[in-house]
C-alpha cells in the first residue's frame, strides 16, 4: 500500500466522524508515527478544507509531530507545581545528558524531548511521561534509568 493509499485509508475509516480532522489527523500519526506535511493538501482536499486549516491544527496541538519521535519521546511537565519541585532541573538535565533541546529528537534517533505544562499528577512532581506512562517524584537519576530501560526495550 502506497503513501497515499494508507492516508486516503484513514480518512476513509473516519470520514463520517463529527468533526473529522482530529480522529483523521489521530489516526495517520498512529499509522505513520506523525503527520508529514507532505499529506496536508491530501486531507484538506479529502475533507473540503484550506491546507491552512489542516496545518493550523497540525501546529497548534502539541500532541501533533511534524516530524518521527525518537524510540524513547520523553514529556516533562513544566506547570507551576512541577516547578516548585524541581522540574527545571530535571529538563536542563535531559537537554545536556541527551544532546537536545525540548522539542527536538536525538540526532542517533532515541530521545525526543517534548513538553507539557500540566500532566495531572502534581501531588507527585516533578512528572513526566516516558512512552506514554506516567511517572512521578522524578530526579535526573530516575529519569535516566526510565529512558535507558525503554531504549532497551525497542
């Protein structure tokens, strides 16, 4: 199956969806591992949209990746109770001992360092997602080993 064919599958499957775009958009990054800008005037034509609407929404949600996620995508709180706690820390720590900056992946292709300014655990911050799990009290250690063992893993 092409390219086109998978993403034309997508929209096909939720087409009839009420407000269609996001389960569309959802549904390609499950299929592909992100949303390439390259299928945008696909999925506006499909769904009788500007390319800039699809792109706006693609850009405005950080759940959206215009680009793949390293095998280990690492979302580090940054809301005001992680803070308080220590999660600046914990993102300067990631940055130096990863070689990325939040929002970027590794140039080996293990780590994307993302951010999120509220997670919902912030009894237990600083917090973070690693590969979609939560975790929480997290120091530079802790963290580390989180990513080591999920790099092992895939």
């Amino acid at each position: 199956m092409t390219v086109v064919e998978r993403v034309l599958a997508v929209i096909e499957a939720h087409r009839g969806d009420r407000g269609a775009l996001l389960p569309i958009l959802h549904g390609i990054q499950a299929e592909f591992g992100y949303v390439d800008q390259s299928v945008i005037p696909l999925v506006a034509k499909e769904l009788n949209l500007s390319r800039a609407d699809v792109h706006g929404v693609v850009t405005f949600y950080s759940d959206f990746r215009s680009e793949p996620a390293g095998r280990v995508t690492v979302q580090l709180c940054r809301a005001e109770a992680c803070q308080a706690v220590g999660s600046e820390r914990l993102v300067t720590h990631a940055e130096t001992a990863y070689g990325v900056k939040v929002g970027q992946t590794s140039t080996d292709g293990t780590v994307t360092l993302t951010q999120v300014f509220c997670l919902g655990n912030c009894a237990l911050g600083p917090a973070a997602q690693v590969n979609g799990r939560l975790h929480g009290r997290l120091d530079p250690t802790r963290l580390d080993g989180l990513i080591n063992a999920e790099a092992e893993m895939r």
